[in-house]
C-alpha cells in the first residue's frame, strides 16, 4: 500500500513538472544566461603558483617520532610566516605595488602539502605577470628574512670572537716588528727571548679564539633552517576565475532548482480541488468531469448540443450514479454544492435531462427557495410552484408539476418565493409533496442552496436516497468542501460522490490530463472540434 502511494506521488510529480515544463526551461534558460552574461562581463583572475622546500636544519634532522612531529610543527610556521606583515610590506615596497598588506593578504593562499616538506603559495591578480612576480618575492623577502633572524641569535658570539682575534692579530704583528727590530747584542738577544714567548703566546691565543669561531659557524649552519624554492612561479594562461562554463551550468541548475521550488510550494499551497485531492482528502469517488462550456440563454448543453463532449460526460456522470446505488434504490437525488457559484443547477438539469433521455421519468424538483434557477434552465413558467403547494389545506399537486419539452421529464419549480424556505423544505408537508411527486415518476432530483449558506441543503438530506456533492476546481476550496461533507454526514446524509464542474481542462494543471485526453478522443470519435464547437466547449 505504502509503495502504491508513494509510486502515485512519484508519478503525480512527474505529471507536475511536465505540465510547468515550460517555466522549468525559461528558467534555466534565464539562469544559465545571466550567469553566462556576468562571467563575460567580469574581470578574469590569474593565479600564480610557487612551490617551496623546507630545508631542515642537519641537527634536527632525524628519524624518531620527536624529529617527524618538529618537522611538521616547522612547516605549519612556515606556511603562516609566509603571510606575515614584514614580509608583505617588503614585498610591496620591492615590486612597487599599488595595494596595501590587507589587500595583498586577500589575494595570497599558502597551502602545506600533507606528510611532505612542500608548501604552494599561490597568488591572485588580475595581472598574471604581476601574480607570479608577487609569488617569486614572496619566497625570496621571506628566505631573506628567516636567514638574518636566525643569523642574529650567533651575531653576538660572533662579533665578540672577531674583535678578540683582531686585537691578538694586532699584538702579533707589533710583536713580530718589534723582534725584527733587535739587533745581535746581549740585550736585544734577551728581548728576542721574551718576544719570541709572546709570540708563541699569541698564536696560541688567537687558534683558539678561531677555533671557537669556526665552532660558532658550525652550530650556526648546522641548526638554521630555510626555505628552497623548488619550483618559480610563471604568468599562467588562462584565468581560475570567472569559469564562464561552470557558472553557465551552475547558473542553470540554480534556475531549474528555483523553478522547481516555486512550482511544489505553489502546488504544496494550492487550495483548489482536483480528482486525486478529492479522494485523499475527502474520501470521496469523483462521479463526473464537467468541462467548462458556455451556450446561449442558459439553455442546457445535454438538450442544445447532445452530441458534445461535454454532454457525454453528463451522460457519463448518470451512468457512474447508477453505479453508485446498486445495491440501494435511488428514488430521490439532492444535488448540492459547498457554496455558491460551484454550479450546482446546472448539473441538476443537465443531469434530468440525461436521465429522461435514457427511459426514466424524472422530476426535477426546486429546492432553493431563495435563488431558483430550474425555471429558468426549463424556460418554464413560476406562477404555480412548490410554495403554493404548502399554503393549501390540502396536499395537492393541481398541475403545479409542468411538463418540459423533453419528453419523460417534469418540473416542480418554486413559485412564489416564501419568507421562511428552512422551515418549509423541513416540514412533513415537504416530504408528502415529495412522495406525491414520486408516485408520477421514477427518480425525484432536488436542486437545493448550498450547503455552508443556509441549512436547506442540511434539512433536505437526511430524507433523500443520495446527495451528490458539485464542486467547482479554482473556485471551491477544500476546506470548504471538507466542511461541507463533515455536516452533511453529520446529518445522516448518503454521499454519493462528487462532480468537478466546469473545469477549464486545456488550462488546468496535470491533474486533468486524463480527462483532458478522453474529452480530445471524443472529439475526434464524432466530428467535433472542442475549440471551435457552438458549445465553446474550453476542452
């Protein structure tokens, strides 16, 4: 049962998207051109890549899991040093750049490549030779500065050693001056000595400050890490943005999702009936699709135009009636509607006039005492009429049920209009006229008031064989019928179904397809052209 609904829900949205196919194309047409118009009309954005190699220092470089997670911890420092104020501000001071930091931070993307040393740094302008040249002095003012800020930490040491060997490396050479300056005598030859000791002494000193320069540069080299560039960024051809191909694809997809949207919560909030919310929503069969059509004078389309589509499905609507009441006798027939203008008088005659074309004796009975409109359909007079009957001492018809021009067919119409119809329609005199009326004919059909504006059509239907409810779809809401329907079953009444009049088929949504298709072959079967037909039959 479940897969039954949900393949019926399937399919009733296929039916719904085929019948707005129409706004689904415009509307991806509409949205893949803007999107296309806008990516023409935009200005295209380089992207220039540089790739670099993080040169790890030789004492930190090792193979246990301390060295691997400094190694990572090093290249996550890098990738954010990269975009550091120092380096941006030097870059823009050295290509003369027409931006600020922030706008150059926008436009620069640092990517670490995962479980490797390699880090991508990308830039975006609308200049691709000015991309790549900003991704290149990137990498060098960067490579720059790391070496100098790890220069500094040695600077002092450094500094300090060079200054003791410069001042040994003076005393050396004032001492070896002064020794060639000695002659050969006693004095001079004990001079010798004692220079010749403070030579040793100096040299002595002066290895060992270099020893312990060489030393410094040693730690210095063996603990400095930098980057390499691996790979120099180069002016790209084309441009990653805008992507008129995707966003024309893209722009189209949002149209027809758009589209779509509107069309499920147009179709989510729609309150008009149709067959399928008929019977979901009401529990109802649907007895009959009336077609709308218009003729001349009211005149009733079974009668003027027999052979039309829309008088076959009148004929259709009496044979599902009979359907309808197999097992029960259908001597008495109410046809009512939810609320006014739904049609109700008119599938009343137009139904009449079916049944009495088919054999049967029919009355058609007035039972709206407020509007009537059965003398009018008929072209009959409404001197004499259901409310003189009530007046008399006597139920008696006296002639007050006319003949019509279609054989088989009687009409009780309401004559003068009373001042209190709720009260007459339900009185046991009612009924009396009722069984009066019966006895001359094989079914009575009651054209009563709708049914959510007076209590008429509520009086009258506990004491008839059927009511068949008329509905109007774009009209008549569902709400209003499902109220209908609950105070109709309220008050005992046998529901038979209901009739969908005056359905605008050609315009209608998917949901009329198959009757739309039913009314088109009964066209063609018997020469009609529903467009052009005297009923103007809007198939």
């Amino acid at each position: 049962m479940e897969t039954t609904t949900l393949s019926d829900d399937i399919r009733r949205y296929l039916m719904l998207m085929w019948h707005w196919a129409w706004l689904l194309i415009l509307a991806i047409v509409l949205g893949g051109g803007a999107a296309f118009l806008i990516s023409k009309n935009s200005t295209p954005v380089y992207q220039a890549t540089t790739r670099l190699y993080i040169n790890e220092a030789p004492m930190a470089r090792s193979a246990d899991y301390t060295s691997v997670l400094t190694s990572e911890r090093l290249a996550r420092t890098y990738s954010e040093l990269l975009t550091t104020k120092p380096v941006l501000e030097e870059v823009i001071a050295r290509l003369s750049l027409p931006i600020g930091v922030k706008e150059l931070i926008d436009s620069v993307q640092v990517d670490l490549l995962t479980d490797t040393q390699l880090i991508d740094v990308s830039v975006e302008d609308t200049d691709p030779v000015r991309a790549a040249d900003i991704a290149n002095a990137i990498v060098t003012v960067f490579g720059e500065q790391n070496q100098a800020l790890q220069a500094s930490r040695y600077a002092t040491s450094k500094e300090s050693l060079s200054a003791q060997m410069a001042e040994v490396d003076t005393q050396i050479q004032a001492s070896t001056a002064a020794y060639q300056e000695l002659g050969d005598s006693s004095e001079d030859k004990i001079e010798k000595d004692r220079l010749e000791a403070a030579l040793a002494q100096y040299r002595q000193t002066y290895a060992s400050l270099l020893q312990s320069y060489e030393s410094i540069r040693l730690a210095e080299t063996s603990t400095t890490s930098n980057v390499i560039q691996a790979e120099p960024a180069t002016p790209p051809e084309d441009p990653i943005r805008p992507r008129t191909v995707v966003n024309t694809l893209l722009g189209a997809i949002a149209g027809f999702l758009l589209a779509g949207g509107i069309i499920l919560l147009v179709d989510a909030l729609d309150d008009t009936l149709s067959p399928d919310t008929v019977t979901r929503q009401l529990g109802l069969p649907v007895l009959g699709v009336i077609a709308r059509h218009q003729n001349d004078d009211n005149a009733p389309v079974v009668k003027s135009n027999p052979r039309s589509p829309v008088a076959e499905a009148f004929r259709s609507l009496r044979t599902n009636i009979k359907f309808a009441c197999v097992d029960i006798p259908l001597r008495t027939l109410l046809v009512t509607s939810p609320s006014p203008e739904d049609g109700k008088s008119t599938v009343a005659v137009n139904l009449g006039i079916s049944l009495a074309q088919s054999g049967y004796n029919v009355a058609l009975v007035e039972g709206d005492l407020r509007k009537p409109q059965i003398h009018l359909r008929l072209n009959l007079s409404n001197r004499q009429g259901i409310s003189g009957i009530f007046v008399q001492p006597k139920i008696l018809l006296n002639g007050a049920l006319q003949k019509t021009d279609v054989e088989g067919l009687l009409a009780l119409t309401s004559g003068v209009l009373p001042p209190n119809p709720s009260e007459l329609l339900g009185s046991e005199k009612m009924f009396e006229i009722l069984r009066l009326v019966g006895e001359q004919t094989d079914i009575i059909i009651l054209d009563s008031p709708p049914v959510m504006a007076v209590t008429d059509a509520a009086v009258l239907a506990p004491r008839v064989d059927g009511v068949l409810l008329v509905v109007k779809p774009g009209s008549t809401k569902i709400a209003a019928c499902r109220q209908a329907v609950e105070q109709l079953h309220r008050v005992g009444a046998n529901i038979l179904g209901v009739v969908l009049n005056d359905v605008e088929i050609k315009r209608s949504s998917y949901r009329y397809a198959y009757y739309r298709d039913y009314y088109n072959a009964y066209s063609k079967y018997y020469g009609h052209d529903l467009e052009s037909s005297p009923a103007e039959e809007k198939v």
